[in-house]
C-alpha cells in the first residue's frame, strides 16, 4: 500500500510539472505571435542588433532572441514648447514660445539616430529661434509670424530629417515683448483706435450730409416734376374744354342752319309765293335783331316789306 501511494504522489506531481510546463510553452508561444496596429511600426532586434522594421499586419519572433526595441507611432504629432527668450537685433528681450508639427517618416533613423528626440527637438527649435530673431527687428519680429514660421520649418525640417523625422508645420504661440514695450504697444494701439473711431465717425456724418442732400435734391426734382405735369394736365382739360366748347357752338349753328335750309325747303314745296319768302326772311331779321349785334344791315328789298308791316301794326293800335 505504502508503495502504491508513493507512486501515486510521483505521478501526480509529474502531471503537476507536465501542466506547468505546457504553460509556459504556450505562453512562449502565444508571445511570438504579433500583430502591429494601424498607424504604428515595430522596431525588432535580434540578439541585440537590429533585426528589421514591422509594420501593420501579423508578425512572427523567435522566442528568447528577438525582441521587440521600440514601438513607434507614425501618425503626425504635435509637442507645444515653452517660452525661449530671446534677442532682436534692436537689443530687446522678448519670450516666444512655440509649437512643433511633425511626423515620424523612418522608425529605423527615429530609434537609433538620436537619443532623447523630443529633447533634441526643442533645443534645435529654441537654437533655431534665436538665430531667426536675432536679425529682425521688434517691430519685424512682430510683424512678420508667416516668415518665421517659414524659415524655422525648414531650418527644422533639414535638421531633423537624418533622425527619421519630418517637421511638417511651426507656429509662434505667444510673442511676449516686455512690460514696458507692451503697454507702449497698448497705447499706441488704443490711439490707433481712437483715430480709426473718429474717421469712421466722420465718414458717417460726412454720407449722412451727402444723403440728406441727395435727398432733398430728389424731393425738389419730384415736386417739380409733379408741379409741371400738373401744369400740363391743367392746360390740356382747359384745351379740351375749349374744343368742346367750340364743337358744341359749332354744332348747334350747324343744326339752327340746318333746320333753317328744311324750312325753306319745306316752304318752297308748299308752293309759297315770292311776298311769303321776304316775310320769312324779315322774321329771321328780326330774330337776329333780338340777339348781341350792334349793327344789322337789312337788304333792300325787304325793307318796303318791313315799312309796310310797321305801318299796318299801327294803324290796328290806333
């Protein structure tokens, strides 16, 4: 029995070391398979010397001899430095602080070239800095952001590109000019307001005049305008009235003259003698007598006609 259950510890510690050692193959195991993310690259060495660059996709090591350096993200990314004073050639102090694009192009150069590369990054941007400063003056400096931003990135761009990497953008942040510059500026930036203001304000009155005026001047157009088709409007109902004035005066002699030649007409079918025809003209003598004329010349051969209807109305007074 003794012996049975000796045996039996041996075998189950066997099995014990069996299980640990089929973890620790599958552990080796599982850690030689790799599978490198997207924008991201491994730098691999082997036995200490440099073995190969891995990129995205699934990778394969030998265990306990190849090992992963480095992992290295490829993607574009930005470092924010702080202020560096510097010096302009005019002999004023001022601190600028910048910020750095850039972008790891060569995982190879990036691990091996240099030792600290954010730090080598900074000194070359604060070296790059004073040198680019140094022969502007203030007022340059503070005007011109665009062409230090273009000079510093190519100066950094050539420095940096034997490390792996390429500077893609630099930008000045904060451009901070001392105490007593600054508040001159202010000043003389608020002055430049003021000035601005009261131009502006001038302007303004000056377009307000010149509407006003043009204003007034298109009113006094428009009453003119209205006053002389007035003008005209008048002169022609008075035209108007007058032609209808006249046609109508024109027509009703037409008629009395018309109705005057149907008379006659009508007399003479009647047969009416010639004693009849001098009656009826001295009727229509007598007729116009009554109207406005001042002078009337009666024919001569009516006016026996018209003594003898005199005589006759007074012989049947008396």
């Amino acid at each position: 029995m003794n012996g049975m259950f000796l045996a039996g510890e041996g075998l189950g510690a066997l099995l014990c070391v069996l299980i640990v050692l089929l973890v620790i193959l599958v552990t080796v195991a599982l850690s030689c398979f790799k599978i490198v993310p997207q924008a991201q690259a491994y730098v691999v060495e082997r036995l200490g010397a440099y073995q190969g660059t891995w990129s995205v996709g699934f990778h394969f090591k030998l265990p306990l001899v190849d090992r992963i350096a480095k992992r290295v993200v490829l993607k574009e990314q930005v470092v924010d430095f702080p202020p560096q004073p510097v010096i302009t050639s005019d002999n004023v102090t001022m601190r600028i602080d910048t910020v750095v694009f850039y972008q790891i192009t060569d995982p190879k150069l990036f691990v091996y070239g240099v030792e600290n590369p954010l730090m080598a990054i900074e000194n070359l941007t604060a070296t790059t800095l004073r040198n680019i400063i140094g022969e502007m003056e203030l007022d340059q400096t503070l005007t011109s952001r665009e062409i230090i931003n273009t000079k510093m990135r190519a100066s950094l761009d050539i420095a940096t590109d034997p490390w792996g990497i390429k500077v893609n953008r630099v930008e000045l942040k904060n451009i901070m000019p001392p105490a007593a510059i600054q508040d001159a500026m202010e000043k003389q930036m608020k002055a430049e307001r003021e000035r601005r203001e009261a131009v502006t304000k001038a302007e303004g009155e000056k377009k307000a005049a010149i509407l006003e005026a043009e204003g007034k001047k298109a009113s006094a157009i428009l009453e003119a305008e209205a006053e002389k088709q007035s003008a005209i409007l008048r002169a022609e109902a008075e035209k108007e009235k007058k032609i209808k004035e006249a046609e109508g005066q024109a027509e009703a002699i037409l008629k009395v003259q018309q109705a005057n030649a149907e008379g006659i007409r009508m007399i003479r079918e009647a047969g009416a003698d010639e004693a009849v025809l001098k009656l009826k003209s001295l009727e229509a003598f007598a007729a116009a007598a009554n109207g406005n004329a001042t002078k009337i010349i009666i024919p001569s051969e009516i006016q026996g006609i018209a003594g003898l209807a005199a005589s006759a109305k007074e012989i049947l007074n008396k």
